[in-house]
C-alpha cells in the first residue's frame, strides 16, 4: 500500500485476516514517523496548549516591539534617554542603498554602528541650532574652517582673535584679518615688532568724517602721534 492510502475502518463483520492485514498497514504507515519534542532556544518562548500544539514565540527584550502587524521591529521610542552621548557611545544606521541588498543576506550588509564621533555625515541640511553645555562652550578645532555664506551676522559683543592669552604684545605676529585678493592680499593685523595695528593698504574716510583721538576730560585739542617705529614719534597737533 502506499504510504498516503488511506486505511479502512474495521467492522464488527471483518474476519482475523481482515484485522490482521489492517494492523500491519497502521503499522507500516506509524513506522517512519519520527516524533520530535519543541525546545526554547535563547530569545524563544514555547507555550503549550491543548492537542498537541506548540506555539513558540519571540521574548522581545530592550529596543523591540511588535507592531500593529505582529511583525517584530525596532522601538527606539521607549529605550532610555541619554542626553548627553559619549564619544565611545554607538548609535544604528542603515545603509542607504540597502534597498540593493538581498533578503536572504546575513552578514549584516544593510546596518552598520557608528561611533558617537562620526554620526555627522559630510553634509547636514536644514536649519540648525547649536545650543553649548554646562560651559556653554561650541569649539570647531580644524586647520582650515570655511563659512560660505552671503551674509555672515555675529551677535557677540567681542571677538577674539588669536591664542595668546599668555603671550606679551611684542610676541603677537600677525594676528588679525586677512583679504584673499588676485595681486595682492589686503591685511589689517596686529604686529607685536611695531606695538601696532599694521595694514598694507591705504586707510580712507569720507569727507565729512575724521580720525578722532581720546584726550584728557576737557581737552578742546586732539593729539596726534606719528612714529617710524617705537620709541621715536613726530607730533602733529590741531
């Protein structure tokens, strides 16, 4: 008989050699059945309920959740907060072009961790608000920083410029304000060898304006000090 025939019920009417023969086919169809017991595995719940079923389901730990399909996904909204991330700390992104990437791939093609300190791609767009920490302190450390922008407004106070909080004036070279131009770079600088503010462009006002210099409390002249260098100095008095 084949394996998947059918087995007829006995009768009250069949002979020994009918339940002989039908014996002997429930125990050829029952011999190749291998019956198996369902073990949890780590992450793998097994419920029991009656007839024989086993229902296994996944034990969703921290950072998963089922979703309004049953479906197993992410859930990053009830993690922990963290708000101030460490420089070693690791966050989760997927691959843009994980589209391209064949379900049946398991060597984890499509997410990669990212370290804190690289999580800013090359570009961020949209507007942005840098806000400082407990120092209120945004430091940007780099050998070259560009600002590419039509209009550039600082609402500080005070500008500061140069690393020489313990450096003596006359140890300050050039620190100021440099002008990229085709023939010649126009600079407005501090040179500590003059004690001065140096420029090597000409310095102009407009005609109804004029070079006002600070004098004693009510002073009616202005002074005026030229000099070749420090410590000789031609006065012109008005």
């Amino acid at each position: 008989m084949s394996l998947f025939e059918p087995i007829q019920q006995l009768k009250l009417s069949d002979t020994f050699y009918d339940w002989w023969q039908t014996t002997n086919e429930i125990s050829s169809a029952l011999n190749p059945l291998n019956i198996y017991d369902v073990a949890a595995g780590p992450g793998i719940t097994v419920t029991r309920i009656t007839d024989g079923v086993a229902v296994l389901s996944v034990n969703v730990g921290c950072g998963l959740r089922h979703d309004a399909n049953v479906s197993l996904t992410l859930d990053i909204q009830n993690l922990p907060e963290k708000t101030t991330p460490d420089e070693g700390d690791n966050y989760i992104i997927e691959l843009a072009d994980s589209t391209n990437i064949t379900p049946e791939s398991t060597d984890c093609e499509t997410f990669r961790r990212v370290e804190a300190t690289n999580i800013l791609p090359f570009t961020v767009s949209g507007d942005h608000n840098f806000i400082g920490g407990t120092s209120s302190a945004i430091t940007v450390s780099s050998t070259n920083f560009t600002v590419e922008s039509t209009n550039t407004h600082l609402k500080d106070n005070s500008i500061k410029l140069g690393n020489v909080a313990s450096t003596a004036r006359s140890a300050i070279s050039s620190v100021g304000f440099f002008i990229d131009a085709l023939d010649e770079d126009p600079t407005w600088i501090y040179r500590g060898d003059l004690l001065a503010w140096y420029t090597n462009q000409n310095i102009g006002i407009s005609y109804d304006q004029a070079f006002v210099s600070e004098g004693p409390t009510g002073a009616t002249t202005a002074k005026f000090n030229f000099s070749p260098k420090v410590g000789f100095y031609c006065r012109a008095l008005s």
